[in-house]
C-alpha cells in the first residue's frame, strides 16, 4: 500500500461541500468509423477493461487512517467492475454546445464516491452534426495534469482500429500479494510520524523560505526577498535569481467565496496562429497562450467596468514529472507552480505581448534557478489532523481578505496527430479544471491537440455568470494577436 503525499492528500483536504477537485476532460469525437457508426458504451467499457493495466491511477482506492491521524493510503481493487464507472446520456435535440457544456457542469458539480476507485466516465449521445462526446474525470489526489492526459492517451490509438496492447512482460505471473496495512498497523505508523513531527515541520518551514520572494502575498511582505536569498545561502543554491515583480493580486469580480454551482464553455483557436505569432516575436507559445488569456480577460473585465488599474495574478501549474517517474507509473502529482503577472492593465495589444513575454521570462529563468517547492512544503507544514479541518477554512478566509491569486491559467501539451476512442475520431479535448475559494472561481486551461489549442473554461456562475463570452474573447484575442506586424516590435 502506497500513502498518498501531503500534495496528493491536500487536494481531499480542500474538498466541501462547495469545492470538488477532480480534473475531467471532454473529448468530441467523431464516431464515423466505429461499428455501426457509433460508440457504444460496451466498446468503450471493453476497451477499458483490454487496457486497465495501462493506467494503474484506476485500479486504486483510498484507504483512510483511523480517526484521520495521518494521510490515507492507496489500495489496489482487484476485482475492479469497470462498467460501474462508465455511464451514458442522451441530449436532448438539437444537442447543441451549450447543452452539452451545461451537462458537463452539472456532472462536474457532483463529487468522486471515494468507497471506490475515484474516476467515472459519461458517455454523452445526441450532440448535433452526430458527434459523440465522452466526458472523464478523476481526482486530483490521483493525477495532475500531465499524467492525466497519459491515462488519457493509454486508451487512445493511431488508427481507426484500435491495437492489441499485451500486458508487459511478467504480468501473466501470479503477481506477489500487495502489502496490507491494518488499523493498528496504520496508526502505528502515524503515532511515529508524530514523534518526529516537529523536526519534519522545522525542515519544511526552512525549504519554504527559500521560496518567500515567489509566494503569493508573502513576497509582499518587507524583507522578503532577503530572507529568501539568505535561506538560499545557507541551503547551498547560490544562484542569481531575477527579481519578480510584486504579486498581490488585485481585486475582481471572479474573486470570493465560490457556491457549488459550475459553468463550463469551451472553443478552440488555431495553434498554427499560436506558433506564427510565437515564431514572429521571438516567443514561446506558452507566451503567446498566457497573452490571450491576459487580453480576454482584459476585454471581459473593461466591458463590467471592473478592470482594475494593476496587473492580474496568475498560478500557472509546471510538471516536474521526470521520465523516470513516467516510466514507472508513480501515481499522485507531480507538479510546481508559478506565480507570474498577466499584464490586463497594458492597453496596446503589442505592448501587451512584450510584456507577457518578460514576464513570463523573469518567472522561467527564476524556476530554472530554483524550482519552487513551496507548494509542496507549504502542504506538509501541519499535521494530518489539523490540515483537514484548517485548509477549507484558510481557503475560505483568504477569498474574503487578500485572494493571493486572481485564477489558475494552464497550457496542456497533447499530441500533433489524429487519434482514435474505439474507432472514434477525436476531434477536440477541452479540459475541465477545478475551482476553490482560494484560486477564484474562473479556471483557464488548454490542450494542444492536432494542430489546435482547445480551450476549457470553468467557472462559478456567483462569480462569472457568462462564461461562454470569455470565450469569444479568447478567439478576439488571437485574431487580435494575428493581426499584429512584427516588424514594428
């Protein structure tokens, strides 16, 4: 039995009755070479069960400590029933974007049973133009971004035909029986962890002061910076790390409290235009996808006169998932995160990009120097017991007082390929992130797929109520964007 990691095991902790943290994405397929032209759900649960052992993340379920003393364990379900997790619905006519993106929301709503193995599947009928849609989510304890889309991918072919994919070598044995802990063993165990808990507590508090100039409303604080550098002194990184600019977020309408209540839109914009624009200015294309993101958002807030005279404040999450890792299947996240400016206070469209891109370039030459580890510190700095009852009500504090990110943008890479469900084209794949008190209550997220960037746009409708304009803002942008002359830069 494996015990989830503070990181891992903060993403229950964060969970209430108004904020869920799963991750879910909704595929758009074209079900044209399937049998009888369309995907059916014994398919899709065949194919499942064919390559369950491609994506370990799904056979597992939480074990929780008595009395929750310490963070819960994964166990492995055997007898997994994977038809139980695999659901189908039919829109109704005429099975409109918007009809499917409202269910999306109202699925994306209800929360993960955590008896079992944490992940569904809904198989949605009825969208116009007769495409299928299969919307999939699976809780953040269990994946982050990146290895929820290789989960993904595991299921996915390079044809209309799906292949044979054998179990690896060895798996035909009788596999050896995985170690059971017991209550007593489990609290065993938590009582030595709390022996040993304020040395650990002292180590992570240490580590998170390297990172004081990179937090949130902390790197605000006077002095911050020079406790950052000594603490790195006297870790030994003697590196010359940029200065970042301030990161107090300020204040708009996506900020506060969240409900329960979800919107979801989605849209795609050309990533050959991404690209031009990156290749034309001297960019990456993550510059390029944050500038959109900073112009829509512009757009949006001017039009409710609520635009505020300072720049927004995004996390953007950064994998540090290495191929060892990848290769060997570790379940949880690994995952960092930067805090970087998004300049919604720069008018000119072009100043707009410039400023992106320097910012986005102090914010990567500083997590080159010194990956932020903060994120995970941070989540082991209490114990277990207190964590639980504390992090719900810190979220919540935080969204009144001093919110110290305005959202969550991030850019998913996928592949530049066509790929097949059970036969089925795979169109479009726009995630489907998640929302708290603390991040706001809108979520940007995007993935490349097949020569476009998909976007996904989730959002509490207390805080934004039309979140489908946000999207025609991003496709404003890019066509903004396009439109720029880089012999003027």
């Amino acid at each position: 039995m494996r015990q989830l990691t503070a990181l891992d095991a903060q993403f229950l902790h964060a969970e209430t009755a108004t904020t869920t943290t799963h991750v879910a994405g909704l595929a758009i397929l074209d079900p044209e070479h399937c049998p009888g032209g369309t995907l059916t759900r014994e398919a899709l649960v065949g194919l499942l069960r064919e390559r369950l052992h491609l994506a370990p993340a799904l056979s597992l379920r939480l074990v929780e400590v008595p009395f929750g003393l310490d963070r819960p364990y994964w166990e492995e379900v055997a007898d997994l029933d994977v038809s139980a997790h695999v659901h189908e619905v039919t829109l109704p006519s005429p099975g409109s974007d918007r009809q499917l993106a409202r269910k999306v929301a109202r699925i994306h709503e209800r929360r993960l049973d955590r008896r079992r193995p944490l992940w569904e599947m809904h198989l949605i009928h009825g969208l116009s133009g007769g495409r299928v849609a299969l919307y999939a989510k699976i809780h953040h304890c269990a994946v982050d971004g990146v290895s929820g889309a290789e989960t993904l991918a595991a299921m996915l072919d390079l044809t209309p035909e799906p292949r044979a994919v054998p179990p690896a070598p060895g798996a035909l044995a009788v596999p050896e029986p995985e170690e059971v802990l017991g209550p007593l063993a489990m609290l065993t165990v938590a009582a030595a962890k709390s022996v040993s808990y304020p040395g650990r507590a002292l180590r992570a508090l240490g580590r998170m002061m390297t990172d004081l100039d990179a937090m949130p409303v902390l790197s605000a604080l006077p002095g911050a910076r020079a406790v950052a550098e000594t603490a790195r002194s006297i870790s030994g990184n003697q590196a010359e790390l940029p200065d970042l600019p301030p990161l107090a977020a300020p204040r708009t309408p996506f900020n506060g409290p969240i409900t329960a209540k979800r919107r979801f839109a989605y849209g795609s914009i050309p990533l050959t235009e991404v690209r031009h624009v990156a290749k034309s200015f001297g960019l990456s294309v993550n510059d390029v996808v944050m500038t959109v993101c900073a112009s829509a958002l512009r757009s949006w807030l001017r039009e409710r006169e609520a635009l505020p005279d300072r720049p927004l404040v995004a996390a953007v999450p950064v994998s540090v998932r290495t191929p060892a890792a990848r290769a060997g299947g570790v379940i949880g996240n690994r995952l960092s995160v930067m805090i970087t400016q998004m300049p919604t206070d720069v008018a000119d469209p072009l100043e707009r990009l410039r400023t992106m891109g320097r910012t986005m370039g102090v914010a990567k030459r500083r997590f080159a120097g010194a990956p932020a580890t903060w994120l995970d510190e941070l989540s082991s700095l209490l114990p277990t017991v207190l964590t639980s009852v504390a992090t719900p009500a810190i979220s919540r504090l935080a969204s009144v007082t001093m919110p110290p990110i305005n959202l969550i943008v991030s850019n998913v890479p996928g592949p530049q390929l066509p790929l097949y469900l059970c036969g089925a084209r795979l169109l479009a794949y726009h995630p489907v992130s998640a929302l708290s008190d603390m991040s706001g209550g809108l979520n940007i997220t995007c993935f490349s797929y097949d020569g476009s960037l998909d976007f996904g746009i989730l959002a509490c409708p207390e805080r934004v109520k039309d979140v489908w304009r946000l999207m025609d803002h991003l496709r404003e942008a890019m066509e903004e964007l396009a439109a720029l002359d880089p012999r003027v830069s």
